[in-house]
C-alpha cells in the first residue's frame, strides 16, 4: 500500500556519520569561536566591518544558506495539507503566539525583574516567532518538511502583522501590571517585513525555484538521488560557520560578564525546555504523528532571534543590554535544540514505536 508522506507517520531514518556526532561537531564550533573572538580581538571587528544598518552579512549568509537544502526538499505541492488541519494550524497558533510570548514574559520578570533591559530584550525574543533555523531543527529530529514549511510561512505572516502591536501590549500594557514601568517599543511593519523578507523570503525564494527548474529539466529521480545528496551537506557546514561566527564576535563580551549571561540563559532554557514538551504532548493529544508533532514542537520552541537584536539595535542601540540578550539568544538556541533534537528522538522511540 502506497503511503503518504503528509499524512501517516515518517518512516525511520539511519543517522549518517556526521548527523550522528552533530552535539560534538556544535560544541566545537563554540569553543572554536569563543577562541578565536577572546584571543583575536581584531575578529570581532573584521566580522562587525561585514555589517549593514543591523544586518551581519556573514551571519545572514549562513543562516539563509543552511536553510537552503531543507527547503530544497519541501513537497510544496503538499502544503495544502497542512492548512487543511485545522486542529494542528489551532494549536500551533495558540503556542506561538499566545503561550509562548506569555511564558517568556512571566519567565523575565521572574529571573530578570531587576535587570529592565535584559527582561525587556527577552521579552522581544520571546515575541519573535521562529521562521528561520527552526527549519533545520525539525529536518535534524526527522519532522515532516512540508508541516515545518507552512506554519513557518503561516508565522512569517502573522509576524509582519503582529509583531509591533505585540511589542506595544507586552512592554506597554502587561509588563507596568508587574510593576515595571519601561518605555513602549515602538517598531515598524516594514521592519518586521525587512527581516523576514531577508531570513525566510531569500531560501524560500531559491528552494522554490532550484526544486521545481531542477526536475522539469532534470527529471525528479536525478534530483532526489544526485542533487539533494550533494547539496544537504551544505546545512551542517553552514550551520557551523553560522555558530563559529556568532560566539567570536561576541566572544570577549560573553567571557567579561559570565554571571549576566548565565541570568540570560537560565529563563532562555526554561524556556525552550517547557515549550518544547508542553508542545510536544499536546501535538501527540490531538493525534498527530511524529513528523507533524515534530514540525509543531519545534516552530513553537524556536525564537527569530535575527529580528529580535535586529529591533534591539535600532531601539535602543549596539551596546544595549537589550540588544546584549538578544545576542546571548541564539547562543542559548543552538545547545539546547540540538538537545531538544536527540529528545524528539528518545520521545519517538518511548512514544511512536514502529509497529
């Protein structure tokens, strides 16, 4: 019997090599460019030369770049199914953009209630949905690729709508009723648009275009069995770079101030901890299979951390301390999704045996 990719359960993978040792393989790019940031400072200031208005160029080329291969392989054809299921596109809509943002909020004011500029730049995390290295998360846990493709759009969407009415009412309106009186965001759509636009629009755009020009001219045997191989590497590569990139440019100012990056992290992991399961086992609750509750999980947990420092920056400057725990964000994300992965892992095999 023929099955459906969207519909029934993903079958199992074999992790090749270098998936297998990813957590050694991030690790050694953080400890690689916290060396090289701490130990060549001219680093941080070649890599910041490569910057326009709040745009790192390198790290937005890495980041576009190891989202190409995934969206390579998205069935586009196939995402109608996802808008089709009204209790995944529900629930999804519910964690992104009711709980997520409200958990955040609470996590910062617990942890960070003395710190209004830290607790601020949280808060603006927390407000980012994610529509970027959630891609590659969900591809890394074996998600389904066209669920994680249509509520990332559906994000990017509701991201441009809501994001500074959300920052007004979060800053302006809930945080004053805990008693922290912090001036209002306020930001623009076409900011918003800019961003997702940069980190979304480009590897949509060209995964769209390489897909379906590939097989009309090639056939879709040769792209499934020669180019997809050649090109998936290129994730992980990017992926590193990306990583390398980030720890060395903020390399000196993470090792300077241990203590405040360590009151940053611990809501962030809390954080991505409680959405992850919460996400995980109200996906399995309404009965979808791993690769959907995968794709629902991982959209849900993930934060747009590019657009979060990029509104920092403009907000309130660089050397913001809300801008500085944007920055701690992504370098929170990526040790701690590559361990939520190997829990997607372990979850499947407790929860979705193979019958």
């Amino acid at each position: 019997m023929q099955r459906d990719n969207c519909t029934l359960a993903y079958k199992r993978k074999r992790l090749g090599f270098l998936d297998r040792y990813l957590t050694v393989w991030i690790f050694t790019a953080m400890i690689l460019g916290l060396a090289g940031g701490y130990f060549f400072p001219s680093a941080q200031n070649f890599i910041g030369s490569f910057s326009h208005d709040t745009t790192n160029i390198p790290l937005a080329a890495g980041l576009v770049l190891m989202m190409y291969p995934p969206l390579c392989k998205v069935k586009y054809n196939n995402l109608g199914v996802v808008f089709s299921n009204k209790k995944i596109l529900t629930l999804s809509l519910v964690l992104n953009w009711i709980i997520g943002p409200v958990l955040m909020l609470i996590l910062a004011v617990i942890f960070l209630s003395d710190k209004p500029e830290y607790m601020t730049g949280l808060i603006m995390i927390g407000l980012a949905r994610c529509i970027a290295m959630v891609i590659v998360w969900n591809d890394l846990a074996d998600g389904n690729r066209e669920y994680a493709a249509g509520l990332v759009a559906l994000n990017s969407i509701f991201q441009v709508l809501l994001y500074s009415f959300y920052a007004y009412l979060f800053t302006g309106v809930l945080l004053p009723l805990f008693g922290n009186k912090i001036p209002a965001l306020n930001i623009s759509i076409k900011d918003i648009a800019q961003s997702v636009a940069i980190y979304l629009g480009v590897p949509f755009t060209a995964g769209i275009i390489t897909r379906y020009t590939l097989i009309r001219f090639k056939g879709l045997q040769w792209f499934q069995d020669r180019f997809i191989p050649a090109i998936s590497p290129l994730t992980l590569i990017a992926l590193l770079f990306t990583i390398i990139v980030m720890f060395a440019f903020k390399a000196r100012s993470i090792i300077s101030i241990p203590v405040d990056v360590l009151r940053i992290a611990v809501p962030l992991v809390l954080y991505f901890a409680i959405m992850f399961v919460l996400s995980f086992f109200a996906g399995k609750y309404i009965g979808a299979d791993y690769g959907k509750n995968a794709s629902i999980a991982f959209t849900a947990t993930g934060n747009n951390f590019e657009l979060a420092i990029a509104v920092a920056i403009s907000t309130y400057g660089i050397n913001s301390g809300q801008a500085f725990a944007g920055v701690v964000g992504p370098l929170v994300e990526v040790p701690a999704l590559i361990l939520l992965v190997r829990l997607a892992t372990w979850l499947r095999n407790r929860y979705y045996p193979v019958n």
